[in-house]
C-alpha cells in the first residue's frame, strides 16, 4: 500500500473543488503541485458523483485527444 498522505482532508478537499471548478483535473494538479493520481484518487472519495462523473469524462476525453501544435 501506499504511504500516508501529509495533506489534511480539508486541503483534499479544496483541491477536488478547484478541479470542479476548472473542469481540468491535469491542470489542477501541476497547479497544486501534486499528481493526477493522486488527485483522481480524492475526486473519487471526495466528490459529488454526478459532478465527479462529468469531470473524469472530460479528463479521459482530454487525454485522448490528439496534441495540437
């Protein structure tokens, strides 16, 4: 198993909030310097479900997304 988290649920918290609000889970995270991983992982425990589902569909599509340059 992992090793435990130094970041307090409210700060869990916040941070699902912050991607809410964005509706972009990458961007979030290098924001708050901490991995999509982990901020899957609170979105999951921490989030409304129909707010999380509509925010992990639109990160999925953005990944799939080609690279534009």
């Amino acid at each position: 198993m992992g090793r435990p988290s130094s970041f307090s649920e409210a700060y869990k918290r916040e941070a699902v909030a912050q991607a809410a609000a964005s509706g972009n889970i990458s961007q979030t995270a290098r924001a708050l310097g901490i991995s999509n991983k982990s901020l899957h992982s609170w979105i999951k425990t921490y989030g409304e479900p129909k707010r999380l589902e509509n925010l992990l569909h639109r990160s999925r599509q953005a990944a799939a997304a080609p690279i534009q340059g």
